[in-house]
C-alpha cells in the first residue's frame, strides 16, 4: 500500500462499512414491516423525523390513507405509539442512505482537488457515484411498488434492491483492494475461473434471499434437509403457479425451493476451490481468504437452516443475512488475490 492512497483507502472502506451498517437497518425495517411507513419521499424536508405531537398525528394520518393500513394495520389496533417504532426504521435506513452519499461525495471533491486519485481509480469512483445514485432510486422504486393497491412490495424490486446494495459494496470493497494491493501477483487462472463461477452462484443466492424475505418464503416447510416429511421438492411447488418460471420465481414453495438448493450448489463451489487450490503454491493472503472462505460459508449455511427450522425469528434471519455480507467479503477478497 502506497502512503499517499491510505486516505482515499479508509474513504472506501468507510462506504464499504456504511453500505453493510444500511443493508443491516434495511433487514430490520424488512423484518419489522416499516419499509412502507414513509409514503413519500423527500431529499431535504424528511431528513428529520416530525419534531411535534401534532406533526406526527398529521404524518399518521396520511399514512392512514395507503393500502398497508387500510387492509391490515386497520385491523390490529394500530396506534400512533405503533406507527412512530414502524417510521423510525425506515427514517432511520434513509437517514444512514444520506450520510453514505455525504461520506463519498465530500472526501470525494477534496481528493478531486488535492489530485490523490489516479486516473484508474478516479473512473471507477466515477461508477461507484453512478451505482450509489442508481440505489438510491431503486430504493425508492421498491417502497412505490407496496404504496398502490398490494400493502406489501414487490419481491423483485426487493430483491434488486437488496442485490444492487451488495454488489456495491463488493465493488467498493474491490477498489479499495486495488489501492491496498498495488504490486499484483500472477492470476492463478484455473481458482479464479473456479471463484467467478462461486461468486455468480452466491449472486444469485443472494437474488434468491431478497425473493425469500419479499414472499416470506421462510415462513413455511420449516424443515430440513426435506421440505417436508419424504418430500424433497414440496407438492405445493406444482400447485402455486401456472408454469414453471413463475414456480421458481414467484411461487413461495419455488422459490424456498431454489433457496436451499442453491445453498448446496455455493458450498459445494467452495469446497471445490478450497481443494483445487492445493494443488497451487499460494501467497499467505491467498491461504488466508480460502480458510475464511470455507469457514465463513459453513456458518453460513448453519444459519440458514436454523432460520429455516425457527421460522425466521428476527435476530436469526438479521445475522443471516449479516454473515452473507461477511461471505461476499471473504469471496470478493479472495477472487482479487487470485487474480492480480
């Protein structure tokens, strides 16, 4: 690592922290249902939450005329003191979205100025300020999706959502190991190869993660290894929808379906390039991203079962999807040592 980039290294890797810290608020407002509290949205007038009485009765009022509390809420004598815990979540999850952008627009124009970003690094800052923008409308797009007639937001723009937040922070992360990592070694072309094909696979479990908590997939066949008693692939698979994209993809039993097998599939790859790597003399960085690798994907997979069998309570489905975090970040780690 050279001197001069150790600053704008402790800038990515504060936007790395930040997107973690915000995909984690956002887990708890999906958890709690407080996503769709605030029904619009403002880039100045609704960064601080209402200051009075009367302003917050206002607010709830307006709350009152969507469909989360007109088909449920309404029911389950929903009370201002209910809507304040429910607001403060989702204010909270924009509050952190705002100083994220602050973090990395700031320090940003300061090194622009200073000139401490080399042209390389400058034009993948330049992607990273287009993806934080892209995220936060898709943000955005996913509370509108929950705001018309369904009290409940769609499971792809979730998804997407959630998907997009990781892959920003694996880019960030990315980045940052570019700067920290300035002498490249020579790609171990045969893991790398291994390693894309993980990482495309725990992708699309984490497409897949977004689908489960969006349908509340979890909630049902809490078995294991078997949906059910003698069933591998749950009859109810068959009977949800109408073709077999639309099982996979929006049926609740699909989609738990494709969850658990995937988890398979991940572990599998990573085990497969754990023990590929030992035919190859590796640096010691390289050694230590596969052991955490294999053991990070392991206590991962646990967790998914526990939360499968426990029916998601809200700090096993939380550290779930922390530790996902944590893999991606073994994972990014590791496939950069790999390849430079």
């Amino acid at each position: 690592m050279k001197k001069e980039n150790k600053s704008v290294i402790i800038w990515l890797l504060s936007g790395c922290f930040l997107v973690f810290v915000m995909v984690v608020v956002g887990g708890i407002t999906r958890l709690t249902n407080s996503g769709l509290s605030m029904t619009d949205w403002h880039l100045v007038t609704d960064t601080f939450p209402p200051l009075t009485e009367a302003k917050w009765q206002e607010t709830f009022e307006q709350y009152k005329q969507f469909p989360e509390y007109q088909k449920i809420n309404i029911h389950n004598d929903f009370t201002l003191s209910d809507y304040k815990f429910i607001y403060f979540w989702e204010w909270f999850h924009r509050l952190i979205g705002r100083i994220l952008g602050f973090v990395f627009i700031i320090p940003f124009v300061y090194f622009l100025i200073k000139k401490k970003i080399d042209k390389n690094t400058l034009n993948k800052c330049y992607i990273l300020l287009g993806m934080g923008a892209l995220q936060g409308f898709l943000g955005w797009f996913m509370v509108r999706s929950g705001l018309i007639d369904n009290p409940d937001v769609s499971h792809f723009r979730l998804s997407l959502h959630l998907t997009f937040a990781f892959i920003t922070f694996a880019y960030t992360l990315w980045v940052a190991l570019d700067l920290i990592y300035p002498i490249k070694n020579k790609a171990i072309l045969p893991l790398k190869k291994i390693a894309i094909f993980a990482l495309i696979f725990l992708l699309l479990q984490i497409i897949y993660g977004g689908f489960v908590a969006g349908l509340n997939a979890g909630l049902i066949h809490n078995h294991w290894p078997l949906m059910s008693d003698g069933q591998f692939l749950h009859e109810s698979v068959i009977l949800e929808k109408d073709t077999w994209f639309q099982r996979f993809t929006e049926g609740k039993s699909g989609v738990q379906f494709v969850h658990r097998t995937l988890a398979y599939v991940v572990v599998g790859l990573i085990l497969f390039l754990f023990f590929k790597s030992k035919k190859y003399s590796l640096t010691q960085q390289q050694k230590n991203g596969l052991n955490a690798l294999v053991a990070i994907v392991f206590i991962q997979f646990t967790l998914g079962v526990f939360t499968l069998l426990y029916s998601v309570p809200l700090w096993l489905g939380l550290t779930h999807q922390v530790v996902a975090f944590f893999l991606l970040t073994t994972m990014t780690y590791s496939l950069h040592r790999l390849s430079k």
